[in-house]
C-alpha cells in the first residue's frame, strides 16, 4: 500500500475539480446504483496517470456532454474500494490506470491502461467526451 502523503495529493488532482472520492466498497455500490451516467477512474502513482490519465479526465469535463456523476478510487490504496469497482468493471481485467463509464450501473466504454500509456491526455479526452455523447443519445 502506498503511504497517503504520496497518495493524497494525486487524489486532490481529482477531488478539487468535483471527483468523488470512492474510498470504500460501499460507496462504489452506492455510486453506481445512482441513475444516470458514471465515470469511475482507476487512478495511480504512475507517470501515464499523471501525465495522461487525471489530465485527460479533467479535460472531458470541459465538453458538452457530462457524465452525472464523477469518482475515483486509487489502487494500492483504496484496497477495497478499487477491488468492487473492478468487480463492476468484467469482464475487463484490473489495470491502473483506467477509466470506465457506466450507465444505470451498467459498464458502456471502458478505457485500459494499454488505452491509456502512452497515448497524448487530449486524445483520451476526445475519446471520453465522445463516449459521454453516445450515452446521452441512450
């Protein structure tokens, strides 16, 4: 597990712009029984996290198309609280960084590191912003 002072302020990247943070396994279930459209980001210490992922989830949020709702877990932290929203996240297999977006608690586009690694923040955002838009013609 990774010492919160490392941790806390990746998470802040996140909370400070309207992320929720899942820090149980409960609230990923509460989470995702909310009706309507929901983003959940595996977030990491690792570098694609920082410098593709966070970035790239902040910068979706600035389209038209929103999820309603927002939140993170952060694994080889939020032990428990990652493991459920992993549960929710199969057939996919664990990866962190990643990004799933849900709607009415059903997983509809899910973003893998191997998605994610390498690849500019702004085109994971376009990607997302897109996805956001096909869920609200659902």
């Amino acid at each position: 597990m990774y010492p919160a002072e490392i941790v806390l302020p990746m998470k802040e990247e996140l909370t400070a712009v309207g992320f929720e943070n899942l820090d149980t396994a409960e609230k990923v279930d509460e989470f995702l029984s909310r009706e309507g459209s929901a983003l959940i980001i595996v977030n990491s210490v690792c570098g694609c996290a920082a410098s593709n992922a966070r970035p790239a989830v902040v910068a979706s949020l600035n389209g038209t198309d929103k999820p309603d709702h927002i939140g993170t877990v952060f694994a080889g932290f939020d032990i428990e609280a990652t493991a459920k929203a992993r549960e929710h996240m199969m057939p996919f297999p664990p990866s962190s960084p990643s990004v799933a977006l849900f709607q009415d608690g059903e997983i509809v586009h899910m973003l893998e590191r191997h998605h994610i690694e390498g690849r500019p923040a702004q085109m994971i955002a376009d990607n997302l912003m897109n996805a956001y838009t096909e869920v609200k013609k659902m």
